[in-house]
C-alpha cells in the first residue's frame, strides 16, 4: 500500500495538481453562529478541480445529532459520487486554515482509506502562497469507492462513560466552554465538560498568523501542559466532533495513531438529561 504524507504544503499540492491519481476536497464547516454558507463560498472559489465535502450532507441522517459519520454503505455511497475511489490519494482543505479538514482526513480513515492527507494552512495558504482559485461547481464522472469501517477509531457515550478514569478524555473545546463559564453554540445543552476530561483547545495547536499546524514539539508541549500523555490512549471529544479531529491528527503527526474520537461529543453528552458533568477547571 502507498504511503502518503498526513500533511501536504500549497507548494507541494500545486506541484501535483494535475496527478491524476489525486482528488481535492473542500471539508469546510462553520457553526451556524459564523453566519457563512460553505456552498456559496465554495462556488465563489475554490483551489482548481476541488468538489465540495459537506460534512452536514454526508452524514447519518437518521440521527438528531449534527454531523454523525454514516454508515459505511452510505458513506460510500457519497464519496462515490464525488468522483473518488480506493485507489485515490485525496486531499483535504477548508477555507479557515485549519478547523475541518482534519474531520474529513478522520473520516476516510475511520472508514478504511489511508490515502488522504491534510492541506496546512487550507485555502488561506493555497491563496497565499499566490496559487490560482477557480468558480463555479464541477460534476466529476461517479467511481466506485468502498468502505469498511474502523470501530478501533470511534467510541459511543457508553464506551466514553466506561472509560472514565480509566483512559485520558482530551476536550478541544475552548476553555470557557470546558469550565461551563461560557454556553454552548448549540441550544439546549448543559455547560460544562465529560468528568475527568483534560482540555485542550484545539486552537492551542494551530498558529494563528498562517492557519498552519505548529511544530511538533511545541503540540506535544501543549498536549503535556494539559496534562495528557501522548504515550497513554486517549479518546478525543469536542462539541459535535469537528475540532476533535485536529487532536487526533495532531497526534497522528506525532506518531500516534491509536486515538479514538468520540463522535457525539458534547452534543449528545450535554443534553438535558445526559451523564454526569463538571464544571470549573479539569481536576
């Protein structure tokens, strides 16, 4: 099997945009509150011969949940229309820098496709780096694309409830929202975090100035000062499993590839009547 880079430069994808071999994907997601339309934006411009990725479309629809991965026949499916097969090396990017990608990269993981790799620096780097964008959408010809689903990389509420003092829970919500100070985007849900969770939110690991992904030793300095031990399994969480996913791949940058993301995340934890939460500092 052919070994891809997880991360991939504007630089390096200019110089194989036309590999036949590689399919571009625009992952990008906002909370409703950014009041921005992925679609609009993607018709406006995106890098040359990109499709769009929309994880609000390509997802369990028979869950209440935002975003839930599909099942792997619909998932399939989907991915199948975009023009993408088994045998495609498929980058991911999204227009914020780095914020979505990263779901996208965990989810063709997730689903048994190693070959996909993560734009640092997403369109902001691409635009930057004075690389040509291009408008409008694209039909590509359907291919086949099958999956087969990795439960070793996703947990439910109660794997997460029975791992509680037992395996490290990383929360890559912003501090104010892990402490339950500040509410949720989403309505309805408790403030707050998963008991004995550590957080670390997943804009500690992303420079601000380019969108890139910091160096490794200083991500794995952050995953250390959080009091997570990169070398222990961890299970990682955030509000709907989006920012959840940079963790992982952060750690996947580093070498580990054991992590488990917790799909409901905070939307399915902190409804009325969920399990137990804290509030306050991770003790």
């Amino acid at each position: 099997m052919t070994t891809v880079p997880l991360l991939v430069t504007a630089e390096w994808l200019a110089n194989n945009l036309d590999n036949p071999d590689i399919r571009i994907i625009d992952a990008s997601f906002h909370l409703p509150t950014a009041g921005r339309d992925v679609r609009a934006e993607f018709v406006e411009a995106h890098i040359p011969g990109a499709v769009l990725f929309d994880i609000e479309a390509i997802k369990d629809t028979s869950s209440d949940l935002p975003h839930m991965m599909p099942d792997p026949a619909e998932f399939a499916r989907m991915v199948g229309e975009l023009g993408i097969s088994n045998d495609h090396h498929v980058i991911a990017y999204d227009t914020v820098g780095i914020l979505s990608a990263p779901r996208a990269w965990w989810m063709f993981r997730a689903m048994g496709h190693d070959k996909v790799s993560v734009l640092d620096g997403g369109l902001l780097a691409w635009v930057r780096g004075d690389h040509p964008t291009e408008a409008g959408t694209a039909t590509p010809p359907p291919d086949y694309f099958e999956a087969n689903l990795q439960t070793d990389m996703i947990v439910d509420m109660g794997a997460v409830e029975a791992a509680i003092g037992k395996t490290q829970i990383a929360d890559a919500r912003a501090a104010a929202r892990f402490t339950g100070q500040a509410a949720e985007p989403r309505p309805g849900l408790r403030s707050g975090h998963i008991p004995g969770s550590r957080n670390l939110p997943s804009s500690t690991l992303i420079d601000p100035e380019t969108g890139q992904f910091k160096d490794t030793a200083t991500m794995r300095a952050a995953f250390e000062q959080a009091g997570l031990d990169i070398d222990q399994p961890m299970i990682t969480s955030c509000g709907s499993g989006v920012t959840a996913a940079i963790l992982s791949f952060a750690l996947a940058l580093m070498g580990k590839t054991d992590t488990r993301l917790y799909d409901g995340s905070w939307s399915e934890w902190g409804m009325e009547g969920g399990p137990a939460i804290e509030t306050g500092p991770a003790s």
